[in-house]
C-alpha cells in the first residue's frame, strides 16, 4: 500500500519536474499555440476526472469533495484558458475601416 503511493508521488514529482523544465524552454512565439493544445488536454483531464467520478462505488465523502474540487478547477483551467486564448488571438485580428471618414458623398 505505502510503496503504491511513494511510486505515484515519485511520479508526480518527475512528472512536475519536466513539465516545468519543457515550458520553461518555450519561446515567447508558440505560447498561444501551446497554450491552446495544452487547453484541449486539459478537457480530456476533466472528462477522465468526470468517469471516475462516476465509477467509484461508495466514495467517502473526502473522496467526493477532492474528485468535485478537481472538476470545477479543472473546469475553470479550461475556460480560463480559452478566453485568454481568444483575447491574444483578438490581438492579431485586422482593425476595421473607422466610418465617416474620407471622401464618400
């Protein structure tokens, strides 16, 4: 049982460890794109997190709490992250003509 959850903390921690050195290395110019993938794998997170919420039989109630707070922040990463993806994409989008200016009659 202990040497079950040391392996899965070890795991974490390695796991942590990479992902901070591999985004610490993105240049500036592929943020939006990665951070839009990294968007779509995050649903798929929350999806996964949404079955084992339905395939535990009899959670505790510490079990349910941690599995609906795990939800709704990873929820909320998602949409988050959509719309500031969309606000930075915004940046790029032409600017439309102003009206009632320039010679029309």
């Amino acid at each position: 049982m202990y040497t079950e959850l040391l392996a899965n903390l070890a795991l974490l921690v390695l796991a942590g460890f990479v992902g901070f050195t591999v985004i610490s290395k993105v240049p500036n110019t592929l943020h939006t794109p990665l951070m839009s993938g990294t968007n779509a794998i995050h649903g798929i997170v929350v999806l996964g997190a949404l079955v084992v919420l339905g395939k535990v039989e009899d959670p505790s109630i510490a079990m349910q709490v941690i599995l609906f707070v795990a939800v709704v922040f990873g929820t909320l990463n998602v949409v988050g992250g959509f719309v500031v993806t969309d606000r930075m994409l915004g940046m790029f989008k032409s600017k439309s003509p102003a009206r009632g200016k320039g010679g029309d009659a």
